[in-house]
C-alpha cells in the first residue's frame, strides 16, 4: 500500500492478468467466433486488427493513464479532470453494476453445467433442456414464475467467489484470484482447441472460420461489428480499466501494458475461435450438414449448440464438457471480479469507507437485484436489460468519454505524464486516433444503433418490455450518474490531489 494510503497491486504480472482478466470473458469465447465467422471469415481479421490500433489500444491507453495518474476510480478521476463531469463516472459505474447482477447469472449457467457435463443430464433436446427444465423461461418479462433454484444455488457460489476476491483487497484477493483463474483458463481453452481441431471434420470448421471472403470487406457493417467487437471485449469505457489503473505504482510502463492487455485480450479470442469452431465442424460432419447450419452465438451456442456437441464426443464427452463450462465460469468470474470492484472502488472513493464495510454492504445489494435474473422471467429479462445496457449505454457513454478526454482536455498533458515511463512513446497517431477516428466510429455506432432500437423493437419484445427493461434502465444510469454528482464528497482533499494541468478549452 502506498503512502497516501490506496491500495497496490503485488506485481506488474498480477496487474497484467487481473486485467487481461477483466478482458476476457464470456464475450471472447461465444461472441468473438460467431461475430467473425458471420462477418467475412478470414476477412474480419483485416478490420479487427485496424479496430484494435485505432480504438481498442489508444483508448486503453487513455484509460490506463487517466487511473493511474489520478489515483481513483472512474467518479474520483473524471472529477478530478473536471468537477463537471464526475456524473460521467458514475454513470460507468452504474452501467458496471447492471452488468455485474445479470452476468453473475450467466456465471452461475456455467457452473450448473459444469455438472451436467457429467451424463450429459441435458439429454438430447439441449434447447428444451435449458429454456424449459433448468431455466423455466416464461411468458413475458412481467411473468416471474418464482426463483429457480437451480440458478439460485450456483449464483450464490459466484457470488461467494466475488466476494471472497474483492473483500480480500487488490493484492491478497483480486490478483490471487487471476492468478490461478488466468493460466488455468488459458490451458483449459488449449486443451479444448486441441481436442477440437483434432475431431473428424474440424477441417471444415476452421476453413468457414479462417476462409477470407474479401467482399465483405467493402460492407460498412463488417467494419462497425469490428469494431463493436473490440469495443466491448476490452473493458473499456465502463469504469473497469480506470479503477485498475488506479491501483498501480506511480512510475508504471502504461503504453506497454496497455499493448501487453490488449494483445493478449485478442489472442485468448482467437484460441477460442480454434476452440470453437473445431468442434462445431465435428458436430456438422457427425450430423452431415454444412457448418454454418450449426453455428450460434451467444447463449445459443454455450447451453444449447455445445451441449448437443459435447454429447457426440467419441471419447470422455463428460470430461470435455466440464473443461469447456469451467471455461466459461473462470472467463466470467475474472471479469465479474472487475466489473464489481469498478463500482465498490466508486464508492468507497466518494464516502471513504473501509473496503470491508463496503464490500458487505454492496454485496448483499447486488446479490439481492441479481436475483431477479434467476427467476423463470430471468433470461428474457437478461436479454433485453444487455442489449441496451452494452448496445446504448456503454456505446453513448465510451463516445462523451472520448469527446471529452480528447477534445476539451489537454491531451499532451497525458503524453508528458506517461511518455518518460515507457519504452514506446505515444505520439501525433495517438492523438489523432482519439481526436479523429475514434469519435467517428463511437459516433456512427452509437447514432445507427439508437436509430435501429427507436424504429423496432428489440428481439420483437413488446413495448412495455422494451421500455422497462430496456429505456428506462438506460435511462438510469444518466439519472444516477447526475445525482451523484450533487452528492458532497466525504474527502474533498481527493479531489485536489495529482491534478493534471488545466484542461484546454473549457474551465475546470
């Protein structure tokens, strides 16, 4: 712990996994094969890797040194650039916490089919299994059907590792947890990609994956999926990457962690695309129909297509099983680690509360709200609440982050701040990046989306269901993000201390 009395990582390595952690999670392994295979194959990788230099590197960059320099979650810092946009950070904070009580439930999915790997208990009707025997899905959103305890016992047991990791301090807890979290999910997804390319038919899975189709390259669509992709897969813009940051030495290399994270973010991706897409060729060479008949994405692909993919395993499918669902409840406990200490940080920064106070009382909320999620109405309500809380709000929010930081602050400031800590410069490309390029493709994603979303509803839900659980949790998160600002801070020396120079262009 440093002398002003904020916590320190251990280690650059424990700093480089905890965020490399965050990084990667559900999204790396369900979303990133599905979004490239849908996308022009081999093709997406040209976008991809121009998204990740232009967007995905400079951003973390960004993040990495507005934490690190202002030594405080996303509240603290924003307000420290500028008193008037604190509400900014809280309304991270805020979209941190919805994601945190509905991706503890998708946690606890994986943890109860971990499980069911063993006898394949799902049978042979995955899709029935899991929308009606296990999740109980019912009617409408507005229809609860009572908590399912088969989701209920398995959250709690998340929500007993999250607590355990962030009430245990960014040393003892959180970087010990990504400590045996990371290598084993990295060898579990090895283990996996090698099972899966070497399965009859793995071939055919890897070509509708890796095969170029250069036309798409020239569909504005598959650039903006790029993008989204690398957008949402970092863990930047919703408070995450600034409130780690914040916990590093005063003299730390950011340039090159914020390359080493973003690297290595990308290639857990492209492991899980091997992982992937091996065995979604096997199961279509075992059923005899082509791959893309197949492929999903998303909950689709993780609790229905995998399953009935894991149960045509010739050898040890049980213990194949286990390996890819433990998978996935390491890749989301990692991230759901971060998500909750982004919002326990904010407030712990604003009221100078003990960690062990807060973290008891945020807990028991967030559990509370996250319980919702595991009631028959929990999945439909999961559905609607992530579209728009990723789609709209992180998308919005990442755009103000930008203009602001890039255009009404002083951004050489930053340059002179991290520039003599690195072993790679940031310079004019840096600069232009966030300026330039990064507003323009936030700003034509956040504008096409809330056109798409204002002009039909999401998924066919009905008004009422879109409106609740979409727009008004959006909604939210701006209303809270305000309030808080007008909410005196318990330490107003916080606000006074490691101030970059003035901002350019308006008061601070």
């Amino acid at each position: 712990m440093e002398a002003s009395g904020r916590e320190q990582w251990g280690s650059r390595v424990g700093f480089i996994l905890a965020a490399v952690g965050s990084a990667v999670g559900l999204g790396n392994i369900w979303g990133f094969p599905y979004r490239a295979f849908s996308n022009g194959g081999g093709a997406f990788y040209i976008p991809y890797l121009f998204a990740l230099f232009t967007a995905g590197i400079p951003i973390m960059i960004l993040e990495l040194a507005m934490g690190q320099k202002n030594r405080g979650a996303a509240p603290l810092t924003f307000a420290k650039l500028n008193r008037k946009w604190e509400w900014l950070g809280w309304m991270q904070t805020f979209i941190s916490f919805v994601i945190a009580t509905y991706y503890v439930a998708i946690i606890g999915w994986a943890i109860a089919y971990t499980y069911f790997s063993f006898g394949q208990i799902w049978g042979t009707d995955t899709k029935a299994f899991l929308f009606g025997d296990y999740l109980g899905v019912t009617s409408s959103q507005f229809e609860l059907g009572g908590l399912q305890w088969g989701v209920v016992i398995p959250v709690v047991i998340a929500w007993i590792v999250i607590y355990a990791a962030i009430r245990g301090g960014v040393k003892k807890g959180i970087e010990t947890a990504n400590k045996v979290f990371m290598p084993l999910l990295a060898l579990f997804l090895i283990i996996i990609a090698i099972r899966g390319v070497t399965l009859p038919g793995a071939v055919k899975g890897l070509e509708f994956l890796f095969k170029p189709d250069f036309s798409r390259i020239f569909d504005f669509n598959v650039w903006t999926a790029a993008y989204g992709q690398i957008f949402f897969s970092l863990s930047i813009c919703f408070a995450i990457m600034i409130t780690y940051s914040s916990y590093l030495p005063k003299k730390t290399d950011i340039v090159n962690n914020g390359f080493m994270v973003s690297l290595l973010n990308c290639s857990f991706s492209l492991l899980a695309g091997f992982a992937v897409f091996g065995v979604l060729g096997f199961m279509a060479h075992a059923q005899g129909v082509g791959v893309q008949d197949v492929a999903a994405g998303g909950v689709g692909l993780a609790f229905v297509v995998f399953p009935k993919a894991i149960s045509l395993m010739p050898f040890a499918p049980g213990l194949f099983g286990a390996l890819f669902f433990i998978s996935l409840v390491f890749a989301g406990l990692s991230s759901a680690i971060s998500i909750n200490e982004a919002v326990l940080a904010s407030f712990m920064d604003k009221f100078s509360v003990s960690r062990q106070k807060a973290v008891n009382v945020y807990c028991a909320i967030a559990f509370l709200v996250s319980l919702l999620f595991a009631t028959g109405a929990g999945l439909l309500i999961l559905d609607v609440v992530d579209h728009f809380i990723m789609q709209i709000a992180i998308t919005f929010a990442g755009l103000i982050e930008v203009m602001l930081v890039a255009w009404f602050f002083n951004l050489d400031s930053f340059k002179e701040h991290i520039n003599p800590m690195s072993d790679f410069r940031v310079g004019a490309w840096w600069t232009f990046m966030l300026k330039v390029v990064t507003p323009l493709v936030l700003g034509y994603m956040a504008i096409s989306q809330l056109w798409g979303d204002l002009t039909s509803n999401y998924g066919d839900y009905t008004d009422a269901a879109i409106l609740v659980f979409g727009w008004l949790v959006v909604l939210a998160t701006l209303v809270f993000g305000i309030a808080m600002q007008f909410v005196s801070w318990k330490d107003e020396e916080l606000l006074t201390g490691d101030v970059l120079d003035k901002q350019a262009g308006i008061g601070g």
